[in-house]
C-alpha cells in the first residue's frame, strides 16, 4: 500500500549493515580504546597521524586535503586533539541499492566512536561539562558531505553553541551537534582521504521517536498517558520544521529515526511530564530559494531535493522547487509522526520498517 511505501522512508538514515544486524551492534575494537586521537594506536604502534600537513606546491599556496574540506566547513569548534577516543560503538553503512545513494555513494560509511574531551580541551570546560561521555561520528568518502552539511545547517540557524551536558537554555527542537572536524580517515585507503566528524552526545543514542514508541507500549502506559507523551513529541518535531524552513532550509531527510525526544524520559510522571523533542540528521539539508548547486552550497539545492521526491525539471523554478521541498518535509513528518503513533499503541506491526522484527532479521533494510 502506499502507507508501507511511505513508512520504508524511516530506513534513510538507520539502514543496517546487513540483515539481522543492527545499526549500533556494539563492536569493541582494543586498537583503538582509548587513545589520544591525534594519532590511532594499532598494535602499540602508531600507524598514521590523522592531520595531513600542508601540501607543498609551488608557490606554497596549495592547500592540504584537510585545509580544503576546513574551508567548506568553516568555524568548527573543535579540532581531533580535542579528543579521546574510548571505542567504536557502531557503523552505518551505504550500499549502492540503498535509497541514500541518490546522495551517497556506496561504500561510504558513518562510524560510530564513544569519546570525551582529551585533558587539555577540558580544562576548558567547568564540572559536567568536562567529564561527559560524547559521540564522534566519523562520515567517511561521499559521507563526509552529510557532515559537512549538518554542521552547516546548525551554523546556519545558530545553533552552534549546545555545551557537552545539557543546559536549561538549549533548544529543545533539536537534537544537540556540539562541533564537527576534519581528519585524515581512520584506515584510509591513501593519505589524501578526508573524514569530517561531527560531536554529538552519547545519551542522544536510541533516543529516537521509534525507540521511545516501543517503550511506552513495552511500560503499558495508559492511552491518555501515551496521547500526552505523543503531542509534546508532535510539537517539537513541527516547531523544529517550521524553524528549519524559516531559516531557509528543508531537512530533506526527515523519517522516524530522526525525531529525537531532547528532554525527560519515561522513568517517572515528573520526567514523562518533561519530555521535549525534535529533528536532528541534517545531512540531506537543502537551500531553499537556491537557483543551483553553486549557489546553494554546502547545501543541496532545492530542485534536486525536489527531484528526489519525484518533481523533476526544477532547476529553473526555484521558487516552485522550493515549495515543493517544504512539502515534502511535512508529508515525511506526517508519515513519521503516524508511525510512532502507531507503534507506542501496537497498530502498526505491519507497516514499521525499523521494529524489533527487523532489527532481528525478521524484516527487511531496518535497522
């Protein structure tokens, strides 16, 4: 049916590896356990350090691989001496037949790295701050646009200043991005492969709409309670959009496993009475008002998001183009938001792509 067809978008960004095989299959490499991350640790050697040094062309103006992606990035908060990296915790991965691939191509990957700040970053910081749990995502080859274009989108609506641990005056409609950075890739293939990280929080992990919708049918709360829960979900994921698009952006990913709840829990009344939510995944972020790829950069550009949702021929009605990718935004919302609904009340089993089934290797791409 077409509901199935629009719940297969919740597979975007949580495609698994394989099937049976989850997303965050938590996967602990010794090599790379703790240890500074100017430099990774293989078999008590190290085996490359991550920054490339400038490259030496004549007049000494040439620019390294690293320095040329730092461009496009722009202010980033962080650099790879910043942290310390505890292990790899999971990996998502692009196949050529995924639907990602229309942006993506295959082979590339976002790892996953549990982290906190090295000794001489957090001196920086003050109490919580500097003792939290993070987590690096590493976006790999074609993947590194995606990071480049999430941190764009958070510099972009001025939302680049979420701290370590969790303040009373962040945004709530977004899940927090801390910073990004560049580095050579870990286990790269030659030494101008480029990786761009970004920082996010460890407690962020499988905090998103899906996850909370089988928790509460697994705590069986009451309906009026789940109802409750569900319209403060609602309302962050919607004041999160309308802000996206009024800051001239689509999200241009938006599925279920990128609604995030930001705020409370499902531990008591008082904490389910918190909870806040909203988008995160900005790696698909289109301009909106863009007349083409130049001007839209690092961005899409708003006809080939719209292309990608079926209205082709765009390239020279940006107006209509972006209209179109507004909608689309909603539509997916809707789709998402319907899914979680359904899933906290076990309505759904048949529609859900990213369940506890698939997960176990009872479905199809979910993860």
């Amino acid at each position: 049916s077409s509901l199935m067809q629009l719940a297969m978008l919740s597979t975007i960004l949580s495609s698994s590896v394989g099937p049976g095989r989850s997303v965050l299959e938590r996967e602990t490499l010794a090599d790379i356990r703790a240890t500074r991350f100017g430099g990774i640790a293989m078999g008590g050697k190290v085996r490359r350090q991550l920054l490339v040094p400038k490259a030496e062309t004549q007049g000494g103006e040439g620019l390294s691989p690293v320095e040329k992606i730092q461009q496009r990035l722009g202010y980033s908060r962080f650099d790879s001496s910043d942290f310390i990296i505890l292990e790899k915790i999971g990996e998502i991965t692009f196949g050529e037949a995924a639907p990602t691939s229309v942006f993506v191509g295959g082979g590339s990957s976002i790892r996953l790295y549990a982290a906190r700040l090295s000794p001489d970053r957090a001196v920086y910081e003050s109490g919580e701050q500097a003792s939290q749990t993070l987590v690096l995502r590493e976006h790999t080859k074609a993947a590194s646009d995606l990071g480049v274009r999430e941190w764009a989108a958070y510099r972009h609506m001025g939302l680049d200043e979420y701290q370590p641990a969790a303040t009373n005056s962040e945004p709530e409609s977004f899940m927090a991005v801390l910073g990004a950075f560049v580095t050579q890739t870990v286990d790269a293939e030659s030494d101008d492969e480029m990786s761009v990280w970004t920082v996010t929080r460890l407690k962020d992990l499988d905090r998103d709409g899906l996850s909370l919708a089988y928790e509460m049918y697994d705590l069986q709360l009451g309906t009026e309670k789940i109802l409750n829960i569900f319209r403060r979900v609602a309302k962050g994921a919607v004041k999160g959009l309308l802000t996206t698009h009024q800051e001239g952006l689509a999200h241009g990913g938006i599925d279920s496993s990128t609604i995030m709840v930001t705020k409370g829990d499902l531990s008591n009344n008082q904490e389910m009475e918190m909870i806040g939510a909203g988008l995160s995944n900005f790696g698909y972020a289109a301009k909106l008002g863009s007349k083409d790829d130049k001007t839209a950069m690092p961005f899409l550009s708003a006809a080939k998001l719209a292309a990608s949702a079926g209205k082709r021929g765009l390239d020279n009605d940006p107006v209509l183009a972006g209209s179109v990718a507004r909608k689309e935004d909603m539509r997916r919302l809707a789709v998402a938001l319907v899914e979680i609904l359904f899933a906290s009340l076990n309505l759904s089993s048949g529609f859900l792509t990213t369940g506890p089934a698939a997960a176990a290797g009872g479905g199809g791409g979910g993860g």
